[in-house]
C-alpha cells in the first residue's frame, strides 16, 4: 500500500434462522433443555452463540482469519475483516456469505464489512477501528491474527525485519487493543484473542523473529487478563500449530514437493497424526469469544495436535 490506506467497504446482508441463533429450537446445538423440577439446580445443552456482538478480525481474507470470521458469523455476530488485499477481502466476505447461507435462513441479519489496510500502519489501525465503529456502533470481539511466520538465522536479521516482524504482530496488536478497550471497559464486555504460535513457548534455533515477536504477544496477553478481569474483559491467546492453510500451500509450493507429500512428511511430527483443520481453530477462538468461555482469561491455549513441546 506504500503507505496509502486503502479502503473497501463492503456489506453483505447475511440471512439467520432466529432459532439457530440462542432460541429454543436452535440448531445448532439443539434445544435448551431444562432438567430437574423448580426450585432445584437447572442444566441446560451448552449454547456457543455471538449473536449481537461485534468483531474485528485481522488477517481476515484467508486462513486462519477467514475461518474464523465464517465462525463468528454463522454464530450471529457482525464481522469486520481487515487486511491488505481489496480483491482478497471481496473474496472471502463472498465466502463467508455463501457459507452462512448454507446454514440458515429467516429475518435475523449479520453484517459482513471489509476494510483494506496495512496494521503495520498506526494510520490503518486507527481507520480500521474507526469503521468498525461506526459501523457497529461497538467493537465487542477482537482477534489479533494478521501476520506470517518469517524465521531465518539470527546472523541474517536485520534491524529492519525484525522491526518489521514486531510491527505487524506485536505493535498490530497493541494499538488496536489499545483502541477498543475503553469501550469494552465501559461495557464491561470484552473479548481479545491473540492468535500466535507454539513457538511463542517453545522456540527453535532459527525461528526468530516470529517467536520472538509471538512470545512478546503472549506476555502482553496475560497483561491485559490482569487488567481487563475487574471489567469482564477477557483476553487469552491462541498458538497454531501445523494448520492447512494458505501459509503451508506457499511453503510447499516454494519447495517445489507436491502438498499432498508436504502434508504427509510434517504430519510425522504430530502426535494425533495429521495436520488441523482451520475450521478446528476457528471453533476454539470461537468459543473463548462466546459467554461460554465467560471463565476463561489468561490462558495460551495450544491448538496443535500435541505437536508443542510444552503444556
């Protein structure tokens, strides 16, 4: 964008069943049924529903970020995808409205909106909160996913990558919490959820500068779990492991080894013996922003198939 913020506001009216949404005969999950007579302990079927929240997910045109703003959306919330491609972000809000078409139907809308930007940039961070709010009206979700692992030698990293790497992690990540935590705290009502790596714990000899930044991510979540549990602001991490995504399908195809090949050889390393859906993901990320993860603050949640040397 060489520096120009670029903007692509896109809406999508998408299509919900009320009683998928939370209402007794939802779908998904099935009804809520009472157990055990009045007067005495209730136990209803466990509802994971984001229905009248609001959400911003960077890196959200494709990968982990596009699953998870399809999640978000078929679970009832409003969706902001931000990223650097217009024609990416086209892309995916298209996908993610056939996806929630698919699914229901009735008089209950979500908003898909899309918004074009570089979050290496304090300008875009401060465009992309902007819309959203007007958009919204609220920022109540926040998923901090954009960025690619870079690695290298650490005798070949510049102070350029390596600012490079912090920016778009780390800082990303920092200027747009900083932005939507004052209405969160207001609220008292907030989810922000980090999504970063198993090398943020655990890393290798050559993995920087992704861990380092990754680790950096990890403590500033638990920061902010401090400071935001008085006001019901809930801020957990959230470490990939060996995912297909776009990420992989460009590390083969660099390799030049066919990704049917590829997926084989890292799955060797994996203890449930293959590599995660991003689907698999997006339904935890989906649950720590849901009421049902209402005690749940803190916490680097590994999703790697037992791939991480650590718990």
């Amino acid at each position: 964008m060489d520096g120009a913020f670029e903007l692509s506001y896109h809406f999508v009216e998408v299509v919900f069943c009320e009683a998928s949404l939370g209402h007794p005969q939802g779908v998904r999950g099935g009804p809520a049924v009472k157990r055990g007579q009045k007067g005495k302990s209730e136990e209803t079927a466990m509802e994971i529903s984001l229905h009248g929240r609001s959400a911003i997910v960077t890196g959200g045109s494709k990968g982990l970020g596009l699953a998870i703003a399809t999640q978000f959306v078929t679970s009832g919330a409003n969706v902001m995808i931000a990223a650097r491609g217009p024609e990416a972000l086209e892309s995916a809000a298209k996908a993610i409205s056939d996806s929630a078409a698919t699914v229901f139907g009735g008089n209950a809308r979500s908003r898909i909106i899309t918004v074009a930007g570089d979050v290496a940039k304090a300008a875009d961070i401060k465009r992309i909160h902007a819309e959203a709010t007007k958009a919204f009206g609220q920022v109540d979700i926040l998923v901090n996913n954009a960025g690619v692992s870079r690695t290298g030698a650490f005798e070949t990293l510049t102070d350029e990558r390596m600012q490079e790497d912090l920016d778009q992690k780390l800082f990303a990540a920092i200027r747009l919490t900083r932005l939507a935590w004052p209405q969160m705290k207001e609220r008292r009502w907030g989810r922000v959820i980090n999504v970063l790596n198993i090398g943020a714990k655990a890393p290798r000899a050559a993995s920087a500068p992704t861990s380092i930044s990754r680790a950096a991510g990890m403590a500033l979540t638990k920061v902010l779990a401090g400071e935001g549990a008085a006001f019901n602001i809930l801020v957990n991490a959230l470490l990939v492991g060996l995912i297909d995504s776009d990420q992989h399908v460009q590390a083969a195809a660099k390799a030049n080894i066919p990704y049917a090949d590829f997926m084989a050889q890292r799955a060797k390393a994996i203890p449930l013996g293959r590599m995660g859906k991003v689907e698999e993901f997006a339904k935890v990320a989906c649950f720590l922003a849901s009421d049902a993860g209402s005690y749940v603050t803190g916490t680097a949640l590994n999703v790697d198939g037992g791939s991480s040397s650590v718990v």
